[in-house]
C-alpha cells in the first residue's frame, strides 16, 4: 500500500480527443496551428426551426466505432469519451494487466450527460404518445454514464468520478486527477470531459439565453471572434478530451513518454452572479494554481484562455489576468481556441489542455483566429489570426470559467 503523500508528482502520458477539428491528436492540432475552423451550418433535420444555425460539430459517427450491441448502452456523449479514452491509452502505450487496477481511477467532467438520451425521451413521450420508453434511456442519459463506460472498458477498479460544472466541468475533473494521484489514492487515471449537446431542445434553450454567436455574414466558419470588437457570443460544439496521468516516477520507470506535468490546479466559486464571472472570482483561481505550483506570474509563458467571444466574459477575463500578472501580462501570449472548434462546454477544458499540452511539445501556439477588430479594452497578446512559433515554453496556463461560478485553472510544465 502506498504511503499517502503530499510530493508525489503527476506527468501526462497520454491524450485522445474528438473534436470539430479532427478526432486524432495531430489532427486537432495540426487544424488549430493552421487556422481550421469546424465551425459551420448544423447537419440536423431540425435545422428549419431553428434560429441559430450554426455549431460545432464533431464529424464522428459511432457505427464506425462500436457494435450495434454497444452503441444499445452508449448515448453520443459517452461515444466520445470511449473513443478518447482509447486513443489515450493507446497513445501511452500502458500495458494495464501489469498494473494494480484498485489504484486506478477515472475522473470524467460533462455539463449535460447524456442529451442526446434525454431529448429522445421526451420526444416518445410528448410527440409520439408513447406509453414507455427504452429501457436503457436511464442508464444512456445519466451523466455518469459516460465515467462508467471508461472506467469498465480498461477494468479500473479505483475512483470513478463525475464532476458537472457546466463549462468548468473537465479542468475540474483533470485537478481532481492529479489531487488523487500526488496524495496517493491512485497510481494512474484517466481525467478529461466529454459533451455531446447538439440537441434540438439544448439548442433552444442556449438560444433563449441570447448568448449565442450570429452567424458571420461572409464566412460561417468565422463566427467565433473571440476578444474582437464585433465578437457577438459562442459558438456551440461538442467532443471529448481524454488525458492518461500517472505518477512520475512509476511513468519513469516503465519508460513511458511523458508530454507534461501537471505542476499546479487551482479552483474557486465565483458568487458573484449565477451567469456573469467576476474579476475577484477569475484571478482568486489563478493565483491559487500559481501558488499550488510553487511559480511566478512570470514563470507562464502562454496562456490558453477560456475566451467564449462573449462580451462579458472576454472583457472579465482579460481584467482578470491583468491582475494576477500585472504588468508581465502583456508580455504573455494569451489565445482562445475556442475561435475555431466552438465552446465544447463540459469537454471545453479537456480538449483545451491538449491543446495546451501540445503547444509545450511543438513549441507552437495555435491562434486565436478572426481578430481583425481588436478590442481596445481587450489589448493583451492574443496571437491574432496566425500560429507563433515560441522559443520557451516552460509552463503553460489552461483557463475555465463556468455559469454557476465554478472556475478551474491548470498550470503545464515541460518536464
């Protein structure tokens, strides 16, 4: 049994996504260095009663995937996240019979579980008449479905937790992670989010919020313009991030490539108001991710920004890193991916954090595209509409802030 611990290190061995912009690694990231956008028209045939049109979508299709025995038991959310999961593993070339399975753990983030399930069921119920549903409906549309179906799929027999924090949900998930693993309740983990909540029903309710981007007269695939005088709001999507953390010396020792370390996470509950974030609550989780990494304001190099091209939200967070870093602020690159696959929601911090991860690796940071209109209240770097090759990248800083006021900050290191 392994002593409990408060200096145990935890690195990131690897990672899998499905995103608007490619379901692979390198294709996501070879998407956002240059500029791709997957924001376009909704393929759905509910598009006509519609007001907004436009999403993110993941061009992912389950029948390629899983059997018509699995897919039974596995709404389009949990799809994702399997899907992720397994290239994450594949990826850290893990060999799981070799390891203690009651130290292995799974900790999953999504905002709206199993959407795709919920809506069917209404649908039966109120559209069709219908005097019983499925009978898995339940087990599909739980939001801890998509956790379950993970931590079975590779017989992890630790922890499996679910953490709903609206569009924090997957940065908490993967702080959570790495709490886990450095006081020695597991030894490795899945961490990461997935979301799939491009449902007629969810599309409505986000439009009666009027937070939703229009559409770019010109160019659809340009209507996320985060930071941008003329930005208008998000742009929904949908995918999944999934990450492999371990001890570091146990990844050592098997030899395992290792991407990044997770040096610190900080979180805090902004009361400020249940939809808009507050300067004090954004930069509270900042500092306390620098703090739990024992770094600098000027030890980040890059900071991948939660950026939704909302009004509020974008003006908020730039005041926010303002404080936290002070005049060092404008010398830190800051960039919203968000411009080109869409706030993904529960799976926005996940599928970010790669993002981020990858930018240590390659030395490259992805854009925020469609800048053309800066705003003059929004005046740091935001490595406008190109990708920058940067010669140090030591610590990377992925930010999440969420409705109902949980943020989640994660702080990378190159190891």
């Amino acid at each position: 049994m392994t002593t409990l611990s408060m200096t145990r290190r935890v690195v990131v061995t690897g990672l899998g996504v499905v995103s608007p912009v490619g379901n692979s690694i390198d294709t996501f990231f070879s998407s956002l260095i240059e500029g791709r956008s997957g924001i376009k028209r909704i393929e759905a045939n509910f598009i006509d009663q519609l007001d907004v049109k436009i999403a993110a979508q993941a061009q992912f299709k389950g029948e390629d995937h899983f059997t018509k025995q699995e897919l039974a038991l596995l709404d389009r959310v949990s799809q994702f996240a399997v899907f992720a999961a397994r290239q994450a593993a594949q990826d850290a070339k893990i060999d799981f019979t070799n390891i203690d399975l009651k130290r292995a753990s799974s900790f999953i983030g999504t905002g709206m579980g199993g959407a795709s399930a919920t809506e069917e069921g209404y649908n039966r119920l109120f559209r069709e008449n219908a005097n019983r549903l499925k009978p898995f409906t339940v087990l599909n549309a739980m939001n801890g479905a998509a956790g379950s179906h993970v931590a079975m799929q590779y017989q992890f027999l630790g922890s499996n937790l679910t953490y709903s924090t609206a569009c924090s949900s997957s940065n908490i998930a993967i702080g959570e992670a790495y709490r886990n693993i450095k006081h020695g309740y597991s030894d490795v983990a899945f961490a990461g989010g997935s979301e799939a909540l491009l449902t007629f029903g969810t599309i409505k309710a986000w439009e009666a919020l009027r937070t939703l981007a229009d559409e770019d007269s010109g160019d659809l695939s340009r209507s996320s313009k985060p930071f941008s005088l003329n930005r208008s709001g998000l742009v929904l999507g949908e995918g999944a991030g999934m990450l492999i953390l371990e001890e570091m010396d146990s990844a050592i020792k098997r030899g395992a490539h290792i991407y990044a370390e997770i040096k610190g996470y900080g979180t805090m509950n902004d009361v400020y108001h249940i939809t808009q974030p507050s300067v004090d609550g954004q930069s509270q989780a900042m500092i306390a991710a620098l703090h739990d990494a024992k770094l600098k304001p000027q030890d980040i190099h890059y900071i991948n920004a939660h950026g939704t091209a909302t009004k509020f939200n974008d003006l908020m967070e730039t005041q926010s890193i303002k404080k936290v870093f002070a005049d060092h602020a404008y010398k830190i690159p800051v960039s919203s991916t968000k411009s080109m696959h869409g706030h993904l929601m529960g799976a926005t911090g996940a599928v970010e954090s790669i993002a981020s991860i990858l930018a240590i690796k390659h030395k490259k940071l992805p854009p925020t595209m469609h800048l053309d209109q800066p705003d003059p209240e929004c005046d740091l770097d935001y490595v406008p509409n190109q990708a920058r090759a940067i010669s140090k990248i030591d610590h990377v800083m992925c930010n999440t802030f969420a409705f109902g006021g949980t943020g989640g900050v994660l702080i990378f290191g190159r190891v």
